[in-house]
C-alpha cells in the first residue's frame, strides 16, 4: 500500500529496486562467504573490520564491499568500529520462508526475469529459454538441473505441506470413497492422506513425467496400492477426468492457469461430479493475508507465472476464484479460513 513519504524517502525508496538484483547478489555472496553468520555469531559485541577478514579468510576488497553494501540495505549496523546484523539479516540466516524464496528466486527465476516483458507481450514464457525449449515449466520440470529442481518443489512444498493436515480433516468428515487430487505434484498429499488412516481409493492426476515421480515416492512408501495413477494434459479439449469421485482436491494447482483454463478445468471436473461430492481448491489468495510480506512474496510469485511457468497465470484474490466457480457452474459451499501456518483460505464447492 502506498505511505505518504516525502521526496528524498520516495527517491532512496526507487534506488533501492534500481539495484534491487545487484543487492540479491551481494547478499547471496555474504551467506556464501560466511560473512552474515560471523558477524551474527559475535552478537551482542559484533566484530571489527579485520576480525571479520580474519573470521571468513577472505580479502580486504571482498569484505569491505560486502559490508558497505549491506550498511546500507539493513542487512549491518556500524557501531564503534564494530559490525552487527540487523533483524533483516537474522531472516536470511535463519528465517525458512526468506530462505525457500531466495533459492528458488536465484535457481529457477533470476536469469530468466530479464524475459518478463517480452512474457507479457507474447504470453508465453520468454524466461523458460535459459533452461531449454519447452512450452512450459511443467512438460520442463523433471529435465531440470537437479539444484533447479530442488529449489522449485521446496517452494512449492513450503506453502502448501503445512495445511494438509487441515485440509484432510475437512475432507475426511464428508466420509469421501474416492478421493481425486489434480495436480497430485509428487505425492505428498496422498501420502499424508494415508498416514491419517484413509483406506479409501486416491486417484492422482498429473502430465504423464510428473505422475511418475508421484508414483515411484508412493511405491517406494508401499501406497501405491491404495492409489490410482491417471496421466492427464487437462488444458487438451478432449481430457475426461475418471468418474464417480467424493471429493476433488486441487491444491496449489489453478493458479498454473489463465482465467479461461480455469474456467475450463473446473467444468471437466464438474461433469465427474455427483450431487454429494465436494471440490476443495487451496489457494494462498494474496487479499487474505494479513502479513505484507506475505502479500509481496505472493505478487511476485506472478511474475515467476509470468516469465518462467507459463506466460498467462498469477497469484489470484479470491474474488477472482470464486467467479471462475461461478462461471463453471459450481457453488461455493464454504469457505475455510486459515487453512495450515500460512494461513490458507480452502474453497469447498459443489454442483449448483
């Protein structure tokens, strides 16, 4: 939201996102050096100038730059001579969200965000090209550098695994048979569905390479008896979903589309539906959240749609959601709030 700030406050402000990549990197390059957790280890007293060269074992030019920079971006405070980490430092070395959004930020984002504006204009994901020629990030996904990989399912895991325990709950007190998750990623949640005492039939449905991850954790887990495997591509016009389900999770999974292919994949799973089953869509909605940084980290993961995944997603507000449910002629039944630590909003709807 904007503040009344005044000229001087509202130009340091715009030199700040100017240099914003460069200041990415050098914080980058003060975890690596060792230099963040040095002077962070010496709390409350900090360190000098040479005990820091000495600390790290690294050159006067490396550390004198570093430091300056950080004096200036929050990360250092210079009190007589000596050094100290500020809060903002204290989430790069030991905050889990500050963390995940860095590495996956640098690994899967960073090289490719010169390609945003192009993204825009084409709708498609101009950003993508750094990696290989794929028409999105999802058919790219299991031909990925393995660090890559890596740092894009700890992103999706670190927002998604800590409500399922919720959403299990919730699902579970309909006394669902069937149970279907689209999108099913690499497994967790049906393995998680399981460990609660489900003995119930899970159905998982994902593109044909991402479905046999999912498969081999399962098997490796000996649920695969318990599971389903369905290959689907449910952007094709001619892609049925399997009939008869109780329940219908899609998880962090519509914002990987457009408004209309949304639209569309809600209605492919609407002709599945019997009158008692339940579609649950878990979202991190960016207008139901109460932290800024939150919002902003949400935002920005947008622009990752934009450049990287696919060229026509975002992070949606729910109202947008609920007119897409609207419009694929299902009703909202409820929404539940503050769904797991990260304090999701879950969509149960039905046929109307």
């Amino acid at each position: 939201m904007s503040k009344k700030i005044n000229m001087a406050d509202a130009k340091s402000l715009a030199q700040r996102i100017a240099f914003a990549p460069l200041t990415f990197q050098a914080v980058r390059a003060m975890l690596a050096f060792g230099i963040l957790k040095a002077v962070d280890d010496a709390a409350p007293q900090g360190l000098t100038l040479e005990e820091i060269k000495n600390k790290c074992r690294q050159n006067h030019y490396i550390v004198t730059t570093l430091l300056e920079v950080g004096l200036f971006t929050d990360i250092f405070e210079l009190h007589k001579n000596r050094y100290k980490t500020t809060k903002t430092a204290q989430c790069f070395l030991y905050d889990a969200m500050t963390q995940v959004n860095m590495n996956f930020v640098n690994d899967v984002c960073y090289q490719g965000a010169y390609y945003l504006k192009e993204s825009f204009e084409t709708s498609k994901p101009q950003g993508l090209k750094v990696f290989g020629d794929w028409p999105t990030v999802y058919e790219a996904l299991s031909n990925l550098p393995e660090k890559v990989q890596r740092s894009w399912f700890a992103f999706d895991h670190f927002y998604s695994d800590n409500a399922f325990d919720d959403v299990i709950k919730i699902i579970i007190s309909k006394s669902p048979k069937r149970v279907f998750d689209v999108g099913c990623n690499t497994g967790k949640f049906e393995a998680a569905f399981i460990d609660s005492g489900f003995k119930g039939e899970m159905f998982l449905l994902d593109l044909p390479k991402q479905l046999e991850r999912a498969k081999r954790n399962m098997k490796a887990k000996g649920y695969d008896k318990y599971c389903t495997f369905c290959p689907v591509d449910v952007l094709k016009e001619e892609t049925k979903f399997p009939d008869k389900p109780d329940a219908i999770l899609m998880s962090q999974f519509l914002d990987c589309f457009s408004i209309e292919e949304i639209i569309s994949i809600l209605k492919k799973a609407k002709a599945v539906m019997h009158g008692d089953c339940r579609l649950y869509i878990l979202e991190p909605f960016w207008d139901n959240q109460r932290f800024e940084a939150a919002k902003l980290s949400l935002t920005h993961t947008s622009l990752y749609f934009t450049a990287i995944a696919n060229g026509n997603s975002k992070m949606y507000n729910e109202s947008e959601m609920s007119l897409c449910v609207k419009k694929a002629g299902l009703t909202i039944v409820k929404s539940h709030k503050n769904i797991g630590s990260c304090e999701y909003p879950l969509l149960e709807c039905k046929k109307k």
